[in-house]
C-alpha cells in the first residue's frame, strides 16, 4: 500500500491551535534570535499548564522571551524581582484595616496575575520561597483563614542565573518539582549572534515590546489548553514513560529519581507537544523532547559522579538509550 493511501483523520481540530503557535513563534522571532527550542517549550508548558524554571548566564533573553511571550497574550501579566529582603506579604499579599468599617480587607500581591514572571527566584530566602509551595501547586493561597483561587490561566516563570552564587539560596526539592520544565538557555552560534546585532540595530532604538502584537485572547488559550486532555496516549506510550522513570529510581549514578508528578509532567508536556505539531496522538519522538527539561530538576546525581563532570542531561540521554522504545 502506497503512502498517500493512507489517510490520518485527526479526532481533534488543531488547525487554530498550530496556527496560534505558528503566529507567536513568528512574532517573538521578529526580537528573538535563535531560541527556537526554548520558545517552544514555553509554548507547551502554557499549553499543559505547568510553570517553568528558566536557568542561564545574564544576557541571553531569559527575562525579555518571558515578558515578549505575555505580551502575544491577551491576559494578565505581572514581574516580581525578588531579592533577599523580600517577604511573603510582598508576593501573597496582605490584611489592611480599612477605617471606614473598621474591618480588615485583604489586598491582592503581584502574583495575583495571569502570567507571573519571576526574576532571579533565587535569590529570595526560603520563607518568600514557601510562599509559592501552595499556588505553584494548587492555584490558590490561604491567608487569615481564607482562601483565595487564581483565575486561570495561571502560570508562573521563573529566572535564575547558575553562575553568580553570592546571595543567592537553593531552591527547596518540593518547589523545583512544582515546575513543570527546567530550560536551560545557552549562548547563540556566531550566525545567531550576527542576526542579534542585525535585528538591534534595525529597531533604531524601538523599545522589542512596542514591536510585538497580541494575537491570542484569554478565552482563545483556555479554548486550545481543553484540547490537551483530548490527545491519544496509547497504553504501551504510557508504559514507556512509566519505564523511563522507574529507572531513574534505581540508577547507579542517580541519588534521587523521578517522582509520580514527574511521569505526569512528561505525559501531560508531550500530549502538548503533540498538539503544536498539529498531530492528536502522542508518539515517541514527543517523549523524547520533553524529557530533559521535565527531569533536569527533579533528578540529583551521586556525589562522585557530580565530581566527575557528569550532568543530569547525560544519565537522561543514558537512560533513553538503555529502554526499548514502543513500536
């Protein structure tokens, strides 16, 4: 039987959604050069409705690709930069006694926003830290015995830089595994950074967000998010991802594995990325590209092989290497 024979009607309409994705993409490319990777994992953890942790050297887009990505959105948007001074009230919010009535009114904190972008997470102590355990998780925050939802959509982004350490705090294991991805954003290539300098100075001044658009409505990206739950996993793609993790709880050179929410992560990111290639059914290959980002922060490798140079990216692709994909 001949290839063009063979007729793949989709179950689901993706025609709006890779559409949507297509536009933004092209509207960041107008200021962004050569990111294309860590755009599209932005794409599908707005998709999956995950947060994202987004790790590099200062000078590569990380703060200006999160903000350029909320401006394409019709939606809420706030920034926080943290820094060690910052108190939870600073980002939850607080009880103010209003003298008229002499009753005590709770004013909402910046997270209380749509898309939140966080600059230098790291750099907040632990206690503003544990402020975001509850949100990040549940979408809500408990002050006063009261309990305040998050409209969605709802999606926290996070800097931080791996380089400078002074006044800086690690992140609790409890609230790395609340993101979704970690991204790790590298230099461009010299052709990436001729086309920086090109598209700079085109823009003759022009502030990149007076450049970009928006494209998508609120009611738009709560539309296409509903898609998600409808693409196909296949029973044997689920074991394959059940498989990978299983193994990074019994890997020699790992001393913490992947935990439940991580086999989740990878299936709910990979049904998104299935999407925004505009197939409804999940096959190998979107496992494969989700992977890394989803296990980068969740897995912890053994002392000895930390001190050898070896990286969490390297016992993931071993890992990949060592399980037998479906057919």
């Amino acid at each position: 039987m001949e290839t063009n024979d063979l007729n793949f009607d989709s179950r689901i309409n993706l025609e709006k959604l890779k559409e949507a994705v297509i536009k933004i993409k092209a509207e960041l490319g107008k200021i962004i050069v050569g990111q294309d990777n860590f755009i599209d994992l932005l794409i599908v953890a707005l998709l999956a409705d995950g947060h994202v942790l987004i790790e590099g050297v200062p000078g590569v887009a990380k703060t200006i690709t999160a903000k350029l990505l909320s401006k394409t959105i019709d939606t809420g948007f706030s920034r926080l930069q943290f820094t060690p001074d910052l108190m939870p009230s600073d980002v939850l919010g607080t009880s103010v006694l209003n003298m008229k009535t002499s009753e005590f009114e709770f004013r909402e904190g910046p997270i209380f926003s749509n898309l939140v972008l966080i600059d230098e997470i790291n750099r907040a102590p632990a206690k503003t830290q544990a402020a975001l355990f509850e949100v990040m998780e549940e979408r809500q925050i408990s002050i006063d015995g009261n309990t305040y939802k998050m409209k969605p959509p709802f999606m926290v982004l996070a800097t931080q830089n791996p380089i400078e350490q002074e006044g800086t705090y690690a992140l609790p294991e409890a609230q790395l595994d609340r993101f979704l991805f970690k991204i790790d954003v590298g230099y461009p290539n010299l052709d990436e950074e001729f086309l920086i300098l090109q598209t700079h100075q085109d823009r003759k001044g022009a502030l990149p967000q007076a450049l970009i658009s928006s494209l998508i409505s609120e009611s738009d990206l709560l539309e296409y998010k509903n898609k998600i739950f409808d693409i196909l996993v296949e029973e044997k793609i689920m074991k394959y991802i059940a498989e990978l993790i299983i193994k990074t709880r019994n890997h020699p050179h790992l001393y913490l594995g992947g935990s439940p929410r991580a086999s989740i992560a990878i299936l709910n990111s990979s049904k998104a990325w299935a999407a925004i290639n505009g197939r409804d059914f999940v096959i190998p290959e979107d496992i494969k590209k989700v992977i890394y980002p989803v296990l980068r922060h969740r897995i912890i490798l053994t002392p000895e092989r930390e001190m050898e140079g070896m990286t969490a990216d390297k016992v993931i692709e071993m890992i990949l290497q060592s399980v037998e994909v479906p057919r």
